[in-house]
C-alpha cells in the first residue's frame, strides 16, 4: 500500500474522530487521522464540556456560601480570584488534553496535523499546519468528524462593536461588571450561571419564546424564575435591531413583546449555538450532501457517499460528546464491514437522547418529550413531582424545579423523563437505565429506592402513572 494511501481516514481527532480512529484500528483496518487545530484533543476537552464545569464547580460553590446562613452558618464570601479558577482550569485541562494527544500520537494511526479538503470521493489534500508543501492521501473510506463552530448571527454592528464567545470567558483572567448574554440554550445558561456567581451583572437575551428551544416550556420557567431571582434580567421572544458602541460601553437595541429596548453593558457574550464546521472541506468535489452546513447521514452515519461517514457535531441531531462517540464507532464499523463487501447495517438507535444541562437548578432529559408524543399520535401518561415537597431536597435547601415522567398509556413502559432541580445531571440516569431496557413504570415501582435521596422522587411519578393504568 502507497505511503499515503489507507482504509480508513478520519477528518478530525475531537471525541467522536477519535472513536471512530481507534474502533476502524482494532478492527484491522489501516486509519489516519488529519487535525488541522492548534492544540489536539478536540472541542468537548479544550473548550467545551471540561473547562465549562470547572468553572461551574466554582460558582456552585459559591452559591452555597451565599445560602450559608439558612444552615446556620457564618460565612461569607471574601470575593473571587477569577485567575486562580482559571489556572485551576487550565492546570486539569493540560491534563486530560496531554492523556488524548498520547492515545492520538501512540502510533496506532498515522497521524498528520495540517488541513483536509476532498479532491474527489476517495482522494483528500492535506496542508499541513507548518506551512510545509500540501500532500494528497487516498482512502477506501472516509469519516468526516470536524466538530462545530460559534454561530455568528447576522446582527447589525455586531462584528463591529466586538463580542466574546465561551472560549474567552473559559480563559479569562478578570471579568467586566456587567454582560449581556445573547442566546438561551445550553451554554447560554452556563456561562450566566458562572458569570453571576462572580458577581457579574447579567442580562439574558433569547430569540425563542423559551430558554431551552425544544424542551417542554415548564422547564424553562423554572430557570427564568431561579435566574431572575438571583438578580439576572430575563427577555424571550426578542429580535436584536441593533449593537453599536457607545461610551467606551456596548449598546444593545432591541425589540420584546412590540416594545423597544436599550441596555448599555461592558461586554456581550455570543452564545447563541454553534454549526457544523465544514467550511473549507469541499465537499461536493466527493458530491456529499449538505443540509445548510451540516453533514446529511442516514442512520448507519453514511453520507450521500456510501463509503463516507460522518460524526459528532458535523452531521449529530444533538451536539452532545456521548452521541459523537457512539456514532464514531458505528461509522468505523460499517466502514469495516463495506471494505469487506458486507453490508454497513449497524444503525443508531435515537431513542435515548439524553441531554443536560450544568445551570442552577440543572437539566436534564432522556427521550421523548411531551410534544414529540403528541405530534407522532403515541398514547400517553404522565405525572410530574415537584422538589419543593421532597424531603431530602427541601432538607438541602434545594427545593426549585420538578421531575416528570412520561409512559405508554397501554404498556406502561417509560418513554421519556425531564428533571429540573439539583443534580439533575446524576438524577436523569437512573430513568436511562430503566428506558434502555424498555422497563414499565410498574417495574420501576418495584426498584428499592434509599431513603432519604434525591433519586426516590422518581417513585412519586411512577406511582401516579401506573395508578392509572
């Protein structure tokens, strides 16, 4: 085989890049991964997943210092050290990233850092980060893995007047007094979470009626309520007219419920989603289909080009690391099994769509929701219990949000679940394994719960619903 020709080429060594990369090398097929970033190890370890919950970990305990005195205790907060929460970022990141460079540079795969595009279906250019002469490398197969990008929406003056994104709030080693926080979504509610419990003044911008597009708008009322009586200004359903500069402040012009607005902050933190990173790839000289920018697969993680795949935030119906490992691997071995002229027919299954989300009160969900059951026609029940009235949440002081389960009218079995409140995150797991092995709610009831936890308000619910069974 020609020096530059292999099995299988990986485009991308972020979580589901390199999933795919070492699957596709232990099932014997030869793999080369191209990553053309300044560090390697991909977005959830440089600068998504791990050094957002750092951070978090420092305002959540903030936030019990502020609360210290409903527990009868004398404490509070002599300020922050913004440096000092960073380095401490940065010292476990250089960690974690050191761990996944070694396993992309152990030599299982061979290795170039430098840029991919596609010259036809199965033949790739790779300009390499130092500049050096580009190269070409062919390929029987091909996994498009290059992750997401921040969405820069099209507002008038935005680029002008200048914004931040996560990754400089994830490095930044002081904080201006006051932020507006454009978007509502994920990191959106992060990134306001710890950013107030540094003592920043925030304001919070949706376009959508809701934070959380796509989650039932319960669970959004319960953040809207927490935040805003943390002290956070809250406006959904806005359109941004107009961002200038003003003062040496950022002015933001816009419209909420027909009313125009103006507020003047020291700086705008832009979170309002990311897209899939495929510029650059030229893609339709190996005719892969796009929908807008993102990768189009069917449920084998194949491309319009049955011998190229794609995973993670590329092509991924959620953006979510556990999702892009999964497909990665699904990808590599249907990969394996078309190069040894046997049908790709592993498929993905959707139906645990697990999502969380780090803010205070947490969230999280797993399958279904309440709209999506009502849109296909699915016969359902469900009953939701509220933290306020649970005993080892009120003993915490932890009393907002609620939890909800949702089942088969007729079976019985749990098709989706959402929890708002503490832990959330930890909590939603136990509703996954029972809905992974397709458990009715009158099963559930009869799993010993310890008392008293957290985890026994899921019981409440179950009851209700198998009552009416």
């Amino acid at each position: 085989m020609a020096e530059h020709s292999f099995d299988f080429v990986v485009i991308g060594g972020g979580s589901g890049g390199y999933a795919a990369a070492r699957t596709a090398h232990s099932l014997g097929l030869s793999v080369a991964v191209i990553d053309g970033a300044a560090e390697l190890s991909g977005l959830c370890i440089l600068r998504g997943c791990m050094p957002s919950k750092t951070l978090i970990e420092s305002a959540n305990r903030q936030l019990h210092i502020r609360h210290a005195a409903e527990f009868g205790l004398k404490a509070t907060s002599q300020g922050v050290d913004v440096r000092a929460i960073r380095d401490r970022k940065r010292a476990l990141i250089a960690d974690f990233a050191s761990y996944r460079q070694g396993q992309l540079e152990d030599g299982r795969f061979a290795l170039y850092r430098g840029y991919a595009r596609f010259v036809d279906t199965h033949t790739i250019e790779v300009l390499p980060r130092d500049g050096s002469a580009s190269f070409q490398i062919t390929s029987r197969s091909f996994c498009i893995a290059t992750g997401s990008e921040v969405a820069v929406p099209n507002v008038p003056g935005l680029a002008e007047t200048g914004y931040w994104t996560s990754d400089d709030v994830l490095d930044a080693d002081a904080l201006p007094q006051s932020i507006a926080v454009l978007g509502g979504g994920a990191i959106a509610l992060e990134m306001a979470h710890y950013l107030e419990a540094m003592g920043c003044q925030i304001t919070l911008i949706q376009r959508n009626a809701q934070l959380l597009t796509g989650l039932d708008r319960e669970c959004s009322d319960v953040i809207v309520k927490a935040y805003t009586e943390r002290g956070m200004k809250v406006h959904c359903g806005t359109h941004l007219d107009r961002i200038s500069s003003h003062e040496g402040r950022k002015r933001i012009e816009f419209t909420s419920a027909g009313h125009k607005h103006a507020i003047h902050v020291d700086q705008i933190l832009l979170a309002m989603g990311r897209q899939p990173a495929t510029r650059g790839l030229d893609l339709e000289n190996a005719k892969v289909a796009l929908h807008k920018t993102k990768v189009v697969v069917n449920d084998r993680m194949q491309t319009s080009q049955p011998h190229i795949f794609a995973a993670g935030d590329v092509c991924s119906p959620l953006d979510v690391v556990h999702i892009a490992i999964q497909q990665g691997e699904i990808a590599a071995r249907n990969a394996h099994a078309l190069l040894n002229s046997k049908s790709a027919d592993e498929t993905i299954d959707y139906r645990l769509l697990l999502f969380g989300v780090f803010s205070h009160p947490q969230v999280a969900v797993v399958g279904a929701t309440t709209e999506k059951l009502k849109a296909q026609n699915i016969s359902f029940l469900e009953a939701s219990y509220p933290f306020n009235d649970h005993g080892k949440s009120m003993v915490m002081g932890e009393t907002a949000g609620f939890v909800k389960l949702l089942a088969h009218a007729e079976t019985g079995e749990i098709l989706g679940a959402c929890v708002v409140g503490p832990e959330a995150t930890e909590l939603i797991h136990e509703v996954t394994v029972a809905m992974h092995y397709h458990a009715t709610v009158q099963q559930f009831m009869t799993i010993p719960h310890y008392h008293p936890t957290l985890s026994e308000i899921w019981t409440y619910p179950a009851e209700e619903i198998a009552d009416q069974i």
